[in-house]
C-alpha cells in the first residue's frame, strides 16, 4: 500500500432507493490530527448515486493536485467499477447504456487530479469511520431543506 496523504471514508444512503437521500464523509490527514466532515441530503436520488456522490464530492475538497489518497466505502458499485476497470470500458464506450453517466463523467475528472486507491470495508460492521459516514448520510437525507439531484432519472 501507498503512503497516503489523505485517507477519506464515504457512504451514500438514500430512503426509498429512489427517494430521499444523501451522504457522508470523513476525511483524515495520515499523520496530523486533522479530520473534517461533510454531508449533503438529497430531495429524490439513489443509494447508487449518494455513494459515488461522496467520493466526487470529497476528492473535489483536495486542493493540491497528485494527493495520494486512499478512498474507504463500502459500496462494491464504486470500488468494482473503478479497480476491475469496467469504468474506462464505459468510458471507451461514451458511457452508452450506463446509468449515472453524469456523476462518473466528474468522478473521472476528479479521479485523475489525484492519486487514488480504493479499499472495500464491510458496511454496518462496526468500522468508526464507516459508521460515521453512514450517520452523516442518513441524516443528511432526513434535513428539511433537501437539494436536488438534478441528474437523477428515472427509469
């Protein structure tokens, strides 16, 4: 494994899958007592949608371009599509057919600013971080002034 600079855990959530929604993020600095928080909530997305929110929402708060970073989440949708390469064949293919296109196209333009790794953790299995980001993500989607995800569609 890399020396990280910055470790980031995220979780998406949303109420309904489609429906309310939102997520959650921590972020930590390897090696400085420095941690931050982030949650948004959601009118009517996906738990899809919030869990690769999270992780384009939180590498657009990096400000030094080539951070080592490793991502934390327990969503397989994320780390499989990135790490078993299918995102680059989608990409290869304008994406046709894929849901979510708008999120992966600025997942990738935030992806390739940085040096990111991604580790899959088991969700609700008592990791703090983990448990933290799914707390922030569950509230965040019960706020009363909710955004919208305007590139949500139903199918």
């Amino acid at each position: 494994m890399s020396s990280a600079n910055v470790h980031i855990y995220t979780d998406g959530a949303a109420r309904g899958n489609p429906g309310p929604g939102g997520f959650g993020i921590v972020m930590e600095w390897v090696g400085k007592p420095y941690k931050k928080e982030f949650s948004q909530g959601y009118k009517h997305t996906t738990n899809n949608r919030m869990e690769l929110l999270a992780v384009i929402e939180a590498l657009r708060k990096l400000k030094n371009p080539g951070t080592q970073v490793i991502v934390f989440t327990d969503s397989k949708y994320v780390v499989d599509a990135v790490m078993k390469g299918w995102l680059f064949g989608w990409e290869k293919k304008n994406f046709k057919g894929k849901k979510n296109e708008d999120l992966w196209r600025e997942f990738l333009k935030e992806f390739r600013k940085h040096q990111v790794e991604f580790k899959w953790i088991r969700g609700h299995n008592n990791h703090p971080q983990n448990e933290r980001c799914d707390t922030l993500a569950v509230e965040a989607s019960k706020k009363t002034r909710l955004l919208i995800d305007s590139g949500f569609v139903e199918n």
